[in-house]
C-alpha cells in the first residue's frame, strides 16, 4: 500500500493532471487496491478562494465575487474538457456544476447572514475554501479514470476529525485513524482507488475545518498511518527536500535523505517542501516519506526515515539551513526575573492566553533575560498580554516593559551529525563575522541537532547563502560565474572566446557559466535555480549578444544586477564581474562586488586612473580579487611583471616604452613615409583605434596607463601629474564634430610628414613614449612623441607592438622588456580572459 499525494503545483491544469495520473499508474502498477491519492486544490484555487471569502465577509462581494466564481467555475470545467472524454465527461461536468453551486450558496450565506458566535469568521473562511479540494479530487479522479484505473473521489472530512480551530485544525488522532481505516476496509478488494481531497477535516458537529496551509501533506500522512502504507509519497515542484531553499540560494541542493527528526526542524524553520506536522503520523508508524517532483518523476528524490546510516553517506555534519523571512523578537528583562520561580511559566502562560506561539527561545544564563520570536501578526497581542502579567513588577521599576523588535529573521542550521561534530557553531558564527552579519539571539536544543539564529531580516539571505557555503561549498566549487558589462568589440570577442574553449574548461572540472550580461541600454540575467543559463553560443553570431540584448533584454538595472551577482557569490565556486566598458562610473559597481563576495576583472583603465583612494581601496590587501592586466598592456603580461618584480625586493626605477598599440602602428606607418591621414584612416578601419581617433592621439590614454603603472610601483600620483603632450597638437580640430574632424584631418598631413622627415635627417626614429622615473623622493610621469636614437629599445619596433622597458637594481645594465602585439579586440579580450582564469586560479586567497 502506498499512498501518494500532489499539491497543487502539480495539478495546476489539465496537462499536470495528465502527468500526474500517469505517475499514480506506475507507483501502482496499474493495482488501484494497492495504494490511495491525497490530493491538493488545483494551483492558485485556493488564495482566490481566500479572497472570494474575505469579500463575502466584508458584505461587499456582490457582483465581484459572483463573476469571480463563475470564472473558477469555468476554469475547472474546462480543464474537465482535458482529462476527460464521452460519458465520463458528462458526469464529471455534472459533479463540477454541483459543487460550484454549493459555493454560491455558500456565498450568499456568508454575505447573508455573517458572522455569529456560533460560526465565527474563520469558519466560514473554511466552508467556502474547501470547495478548492472538493473539485481537484473530481478532476484527479476522471484523470485516472481516462488512464483505465477506476477511481473516485473521496471527501476526507467525515474521516478526519478535529477540534474547533478553524483553519488551522487539531487533529484527533485516534478517532481519525479509526474513521479511515473502517473507510477502506469497507471498499472491498474491489473497490475503486479513493482520490481524497487534502487540507480537510471536520468538527465532531460536523463543521467544516482546515489544517493549515499545505495541510494535504497531513492528510497524506494520516491516511497512510491508519492503512499502515508502505510509504508515502509527497509529490511536488522541486527535486526533494534542499539543502536551502533554491529561492535564496542558487546551488542549493537536493537531500538524498533525513531523518524524520532532522525534517521536523527544518520545516518548522522554514522550508516549505513538507508540512511540519506531517511527519509525526509517519513516524509513529516508521513509515518512510518521499519528497519526489512530478517535473522530473524520474528524480529519486527525497527520503524521510529512521535510518542511522545517512550520515556516513553524507559526509557532512549539516543537513541543511532554513529560514523564516519575518519575525518580531520580544525581550523581556529586569532585575526582578533573576533567581525568581516561575517566571517562565507565567510568560508562557501569558503567550498561550494571546494565542502566541513562541517560535524561538532564549534565555541568558544570568537569567536577567528572556527574549523570544513570534510571528509578526501576534506580537502586538502577546506584548499586552506578558506586559499585563508582569505588570506589579513593572511598576515597581524591577522587571521593564516588553521590547518588541520587528524586522528580524531566523535562520536555522540542522544536521543529526552536529552532535557528534566539535567546531560547527563556531564555523556558523565564524562565517556570519567575517561576513558582517550581526547575531541578536541564539537557541540550541538538547538534541544539538540544530543551531537556530536570529539575524536583522535584511540580513537573511546573505546569512543563509554563506553558511551554506561554507559547509555545502565543494558541491560547487567547479563552477566559475561570469558577469560581463560591454557588448562593444571586446566584450563580444571575449563572449566568442570563453563560448571556444568552455569545453576545454570543462574537462578541467571547471563549470563555466554566463550568468549576467549587459551593455549600457539593456541587460539579461540568468534565471535562478532551474531556469535557462545564458547561451554563451549565442556570441558566435558577429552581432551576438548586442543584438540578443537589443531585441529581448530587459532595461539595464546595475542595482538588481548586483543582487542577482551576491546571489551567486554566495552559492560557492568564483563569481567574477567583468568590466569591458569604458565607463567612468565603475568605481562605486566595483566596490558593491567586492563586498558581495566576488572578483573583478576589468579591461577599463579609468577606475584605476582616477582618485588614488579608489586605486588603494582595489589593491588592499594585495588585490586578491581585483584583476585589470588589460588595463595596461591588452595581453601582454605587465602587471604581472611588476608584481613578480616587487613580490621578488626588486623595485622598479624607471619604465618607458610605447604603450599604445595604435599609435606605434602611425609612427611606424609615417616612418615609412605613408600619409598622416590615410595611416589615421587605416588604423581605424582595422580596428586599432577607438571610434573617435582622438581618443587615442591625445596621449591620455596612454597616460593612464603610465598612471596604474607608477601607482603599482609605489607613486602617489594622480592624473594631473602626468605631463602629456598630444601626437598630434592642433587645438583647432580639438573641438570639431567627428565628421568635420574626419573631413580636416589631412590640414596636418604636412605638418607630420615634416616632424617625421626632420627625425630622419638626423639619424633618430620617433616614438609615442611614456616614460615613469620612480626611484627619486618624487617620482615623474610624461607621455609624447620623442626622437630616440637606432639603438633605443623602441627602435624599429613592428607596427601595432607594444613595448614596456623595466629597469631595477636587478636589471640596471640589461633591462626587461615586455613586447608584443598591443592593439586590437582580441588581443585585448584574450587579457581580459587570461584575468578570468588567474581569478580563479587565485580563488583560495579571497577566502
């Protein structure tokens, strides 16, 4: 015997109940005596149902709610039309008409005659909201039916009786048990499978209750005790009980099995896969339970037991981490409670009268004082109620009024193994102090089995995201999350790039995944826990993901794109955020990724060329999580340079060089006696320059690539510091719209072709040099166009070459010189990739 129940994600229309029938047919094995079907409102039902109540109650539904109710009446006859066929059909839409017009009737009433003390609010709450579960069980049922099983609908509430708590009933237990093990004996072995609604139950006068939210999952759990099932099945839309819920946490993962104790705390906690009082009929019984999602019905899911071993098979002390998202966390204090009897009994006694139910507890070993959580709509209630029990004591100054303090959450961390395991509550308070993240209270059973925390609710989800990674953190240690800003030519050569070699990164157990990606109009983020990646194959169009951004992106939002970023970060492995703008306004974005856990790789020099405090801030520490290699030389390695330079006590004195790829291809080209504005012209076709060539032969870009350099070498210099003179000086193009700029531009052929011609005639070459003295008290900077002698380093340097000439007490006589190809998209996006990769390389020193 087994029995099986979906909620109503898994019934929410006719194709769900499709899937689900079917699923029923294989855990049955086609036998309908050998199992029975709890069943959950189809999804949503239920909260318009609640509304339609409220309404009702409120006297002014009216014509609202009648065409409310005759659209649930039409949803559900037309799923009808899906699942069943003919005859069966006919019958099923009779049972649906019937039952929609016992909810009208019950409308009236409600609006008719109100609330009594013989039908209080909540009652009639119930009579109208049980109608969800009395039509999804005639909807299951022909479902079956149309599969060949013959089945049929059961109304659950002359068999399970409670007492009068409406909406969130008590369980009678043993007349319970009684009423529906007589049912089923009753059947006969040839009776039709029993679909039976969930969530309902009954007073001993026969009024209509509830069992609280998710109530089915009970349901399920009271009939498969009374039969004594074999086991029962939770049917639903995740994979089985998380190791946090997949909402906050991204790599949450599924739970091959628990103990009942262990499921116990951690739905009580917060996570809403199971129903917390379903799990003790089950274990009464020691009847397993098994959390399976009817998305994926080939998942094995969950399994809830008694067994001893899943420890050693889970190798962690942690099971999981739960949370409740909103809280009030009440104080009470004063001298009076110290040594004093009975102070606890009387301040749950005053709970229990508010109808509060503590959800938390703690009580400091000075027993100076208490404090608890409860959920926010009682707190008003309670703080009456404990402030008039101890109100003598108040009054006389000895015990202090009680403290509400809202906006708190708790967060939760399970695990049977914690008992046995030294060093976890410190590893749980370690973490949320690295992190920042402030304790107001604690609590641990006798079991030791849970550590449970109260954080400031903004505070929960991050809470949540790094205790799981810090014991949950191998499970995704592989993955390397990639946020890119840019789609210009960089940051798509540098899509196309890590779209190549993924798979290569693959077999190295790295799990590359793009999961953020934005220009400055529009933006896509990756959907969380089971949702779509973005497809890096997409690059592989020229246009890529430009045009992908401009046709389906949503508005840029660098804000919830750095929420979406701490997520990540705080699910394990490397989430790096990679800036291929040009933007000025990235110092602030940079920060706000640091602090969320992740690296930044940038190609752009102006967060790095501006205030020196910005500069300083990034390279704390040693710069661990900040990578800008492409800021200097494109690709070449010399940042690296410096830091293998300086890490090894051998200060840099000077460097020189040419640093601009673009402009060593136009002195190379004037050197060869080409023309100014056609070499100009050709650069730019070829991709060497920025849109606006001025840009490039102002000289300021490469002077703050001089700037990040003398910064590394220990010079306190700001941009202004810098002496540039531009390549080209005529301050009467300065200022021109681009296409008049591209139009005069030949104005200075002459005048270039006559500085290059006057070098040649005395045996120098001119270069675009920068230049850094660093070895004085003051260092200097200066960037311009110079003659140097033929055995000058830079001499007769191939076009488009970068070159940096490094000299230190080690390399006085010989200096070290970087060179290599300085210019160009790919070049620059394989620096930029190369930075992707050391971050991850280098991912143990941020820890």
């Amino acid at each position: 015997m087994k029995v099986l129940k979906f909620g109503g994600s898994s019934v929410a229309d006719a194709g769900r109940l499709q899937v689900a029938a079917q699923i029923v047919e294989r855990q049955l094995d086609g036998c309908p005596t050998d199992g029975a079907v709890v069943v959950s409102a189809l999804g949503g039902v239920t909260d318009r149902l609640l509304a339609l109540a409220e309404a009702s109650l409120k006297g002014n539904g009216g014509a609202e709610a009648a065409r409310e109710a005759a659209a649930l009446r039409d949803h559900h006859l037309t799923i009808a039309a899906g699942v069943a066929a003919g005859a069966d059909l006919s019958a099923l839409r009779a049972a649906l008409e019937e039952l929609c017009d016992g909810l009208g009737r019950e409308l009236d009433d409600c609006e008719r005659t109100g609330i009594t003390a013989q039908r209080p609010r909540e009652a009639w709450i119930d009579r109208i909201v049980c109608h969800g579960e009395l039509l999804s069980t005639q909807l299951l049922a022909a479902a079956l039916r149309a599969r060949g099983l013959p089945a049929a609908a059961r109304d659950a509430r002359p068999l399970v009786r409670t007492d009068r708590s409406f909406q969130a009933a008590l369980v009678a237990l043993e007349p319970t048990m009684k009423a529906i093990a007589g049912h089923f004996a009753g059947l006969g072995e040839d009776g039709p499978l029993q679909v039976v609604t969930g969530f309902l139950g009954s007073t001993p006068e026969g009024e209509t209750t509830t069992l609280g939210r998710s109530g089915s999952d009970l349901t399920a759990s009271l009939v498969g005790a009374a039969l004594d099932a074999e086991r029962i099945e939770i049917w639903t839309d995740v994979p089985g009980v998380m190791t946090a819920d997949p909402r906050r946490v991204e790599d949450a993962l599924p739970i091959p099995r628990l103990s009942y104790e262990e499921m116990l705390e951690l739905s009580h906690f917060g996570a809403k896969v199971v129903y917390p009082p379903t799990v003790t009929p089950a274990r009464r019984k020691a009847i397993p339970l098994l959390v399976r999602s009817t998305l994926d019905p080939e998942h094995p899911g969950t399994l809830v037991d008694g067994g001893r071993d899943r420890q050693r098979a889970r190798g962690t002390a942690v099971t999981g981490i739960s949370s409740i998202d909103d809280v009030h966390l009440m104080l009470l204090v004063g001298d009076n409670l110290v040594g004093t009897p009975g102070v606890a009994a009387r301040l749950f006694d005053a709970l229990a009268a508010s109808r509060a139910s503590a959800i938390l507890i703690s009580q400091a070993s000075s027993e100076h004082s208490i404090c608890f959580a409860v959920e926010p709509g009682v707190s008003e209630a309670a703080k009456k109620a404990v402030d008039a029990e101890f109100r003598a004591e108040i009054e006389a100054g000895s015990v202090r009024p009680i403290r509400v303090e809202r906006d708190q959450s708790i967060v939760a961390v399970v695990g049977d193994g914690m008992r046995d395991r030294p060093g976890i509550a410190g590893r749980v308070f370690g973490i949320l102090g690295r992190r920042g993240v402030n304790v107001r209270a604690v609590a641990q059973g006798s079991s030791e089995r849970n550590i449970s925390m109260v954080v400031a609710r903004a505070d929960e989800g991050r809470a949540v995201r790094w205790i799981h990674r810090e014991f949950f953190h191998r499970a995704a240690s592989g993955r390397l999350a990639v946020y890119v800003l840019g789609v210009g030519g960089v940051g798509s050569a540098l899509l196309r790039q890590l779209a190549a070699e993924r798979d290569a990164l693959e077999q190295k157990g790295i799990d590359l995944q793009l999961r953020g990606l934005a220009s400055s109009r529009f933006m896509e983020l990756a959907v969380r826990r089971g949702g779509r990646r973005l497809d890096l194959g997409a690059a592989g169009d020229p246009d890529g993901w430009r045009s992908a951004l401009e046709q389906g992106g949503e508005t840029a939002d660098l804000d919830r794109l750095l929420e979406h970023l701490g997520e990540t970060a705080g699910g394990g492995g490397r989430t790096i955020l990679v800036d291929v703008t040009a933007s000025g306004a990235m110092s602030a974005v940079y920060h706000r990724a640091l602090a969320a856990g992740a690296a930044v790789v940038s190609a752009n020099k102006l967060p790095f060329a501006g205030p020196i405090a910005d500069f300083r801030a990034f390279h704390a520490g040693g710069g661990a999580n900040v990578f800008h290699e492409a800021t200097v030389g494109a690709g070449l390695p010399v940042l690296h340079t410096v830091d293998l330079l300086l890490g090894a006590g051998d200060p840099i004195e000077s460097v020189s060089g040419v640093f601009s790829g673009t402009l060593a291809y136009l002195t190379g080209e004037l050197s060869a006696r080409k023309v100014w504005s056609e070499a100009v012209r050709r650069a730019h076709r070829l991709g060497y320059t920025e849109p606006d060539p001025r840009d490039d032969l102002g000289g300021l870009d490469v002077a703050r690539k001089l700037l990040i350099l003398a910064r590394l070498c220990g010079a306190d210099l700001e941009i202004d510091d810098v002496d540039v003179a531009p390549m080209l000086d005529r301050p009467d193009l300065a200022d021109l719209p681009l296409e008049d700029y591209w139009q005069r531009l030949a104005s200075a052929d002459e005048e270039m072709a006559a500085r290059f011609a006057e070098a040649r005639s005395e045996g120098l070459e001119l270069a675009y040099l920068a230049e850094l003295h660093a070895n004085g008290e003051r260092a200097t900077a200066r960037v311009g166009l110079q003659a140097v002698p033929p055995d000058h380093p830079v001499a007769g340097m191939p076009a488009s070459d970068n070159m940096f000439v490094f000299r230190s007490p080690r390399y006085n006589t010989r200096p070290l010189i970087v060179q290599g190809p300085g210019a160009g998209t790919e070049l620059t996006a394989g620096g930029v990739f190369g930075d992707i990769l050391r971050a991850w390389a280098e991912r143990g020193a941020s820890a």
